[in-house]
C-alpha cells in the first residue's frame, strides 16, 4: 500500500496527514506525539479515528501542521486522519460518520468591531 494522503482543517490550523501501513507510529511536524500533544484527552482525540474503526496499530501516521493552538491543531489532525481512513476502506464511513468524525466543524473567531473592545465585549459606560 502507498501512502494515503489527506487534509483536515479546524479554526485556523492545517494539517496534512499521511498514513502508511506500519505499527502505529505517530509523527507530527517531525516529532513523536507525546512530546507533541502532553495530555491524555489530546492523544486521546489523536486516537479517536483508529479506535473507533478498530484499525489501532494498523497505520503510521505522519503529519504536518500550522497554525491555531494545540486543541485545533489535534482536531485538524483527526479530521485528516478520518478522511484517510475513509479513502482506504469506504466502510469505514459508516463507523465514523455516527461519532462526527467525519465533519469539517465551521465555528471560527468572530472578528473584533471597531467601537468594541473585543468582538462583543464593549468598553465601560460612565453614566457620571
């Protein structure tokens, strides 16, 4: 099998993901996971896709990712890494879709107002 490559996306950060068959190795910007992504409920969500298609230690996963923080960043990754999944096996659509796995989440920053202080927050009103 070739490499399997996708794109997964969340707030501002881009992850491109790679999956080969291998042991379940985990690279992200050329780093190991852990070292990556310190708590458990982020490697947990790291994890999720291959949990849930029962596909654990399967694949290796390399991936490359820019932009947003660390939670956008590792929910960026799962999109890829479900989307990939999805084009290895299209039966595993059907274990994915139920949990949202599959679907690209659209809440981004508001953007700040001039006048405001931030994008709803106003600045204090003296009455006096």
């Amino acid at each position: 099998m070739e490499k399997v490559h996708s794109i997964g996306r969340r707030k501002k950060s881009i992850a491109r993901v790679y999956l080969v068959e291998g042991t379940g190795k985990f690279k992200i910007n050329g780093r190991e996971a852990k070292s990556y992504f310190k708590t458990e409920s982020l490697l947990y969500k790291l994890n999720q896709a291959f949990i849930i298609s029962d596909l654990e230690n399967n694949y290796d996963m390399y991936a490359k990712v820019e932009g947003g923080g660390t939670t956008g960043q590792v929910e960026a990754i799962r999109l890829g890494i479900s989307r990939a999944l999805v084009k290895i096996n299209p039966e595993n659509r059907l274990k994915l879709k139920p949990d949202g796995l599959l679907t690209r989440d659209p809440r981004m920053v508001e953007r700040k107002k001039p006048g405001q202080k931030k994008a709803r927050k106003k600045f204090q009103f003296s009455k006096r």
